[in-house]
C-alpha cells in the first residue's frame, strides 16, 4: 500500500499538535513521558517538533493520559479549532 503524501493542511495540524504536546509536558523528562505513553522518546521527539504530523490514534490517547490532556482538547487542536500555534510556541 502507497501512503499518499500529507497535504500542508496536515503538516500543519502536526505542528500545532506537537506544540501544544510540548507545551503540556512543560519541565518533564522527554524519556519519562514518552515512558508513560508507551512509545519511544524518538517518537515523542518527532511528534513535538511536527516529524511524526499524524500519530496513530492510540498514541494520542495514551499521550494525553500521560500529559493529562483530554483527548478531545488534542483533536481540537489538531482540527486547528483551539489555541492558535504561538500562544503555544
């Protein structure tokens, strides 16, 4: 199966997901976080700098449990419906 290449609407969904990921582990341990989700710290890495721009939903939920993050304040975010970009930059 070919994966179809993102469109610049979903690279910037990505961007504004990881910034607002970055933003909710604030002073916490990359490696502890990611730990907690159950994914690698390279993944988390490129999930907050806009790498990885659509994670799998599992990853998500477990994110947001780990951060404490309600699932739908990061569907929001993605959606570009939330906070704007840099107010999380």
């Amino acid at each position: 199966m070919v994966r179809q290449p993102l469109t610049p609407e979903q690279i910037e969904a990505g961007r504004r997901l990881g910034a607002l990921l970055r933003h909710a582990r604030a002073d916490r341990d990359l490696a502890e976080v990611a730990g907690a989700a159950g994914i690698s710290p390279e993944t988390l890495r490129k999930i907050e700098t806009g790498r990885l721009p659509s994670p799998g939903f599992g990853t998500i939920v477990r994110l947001g449990e780990a951060l404490d993050v309600p699932v739908q304040e990061l569907a929001a975010t993605w959606l570009g419906s939330d906070v704007p970009l840099e107010a999380l930059s």
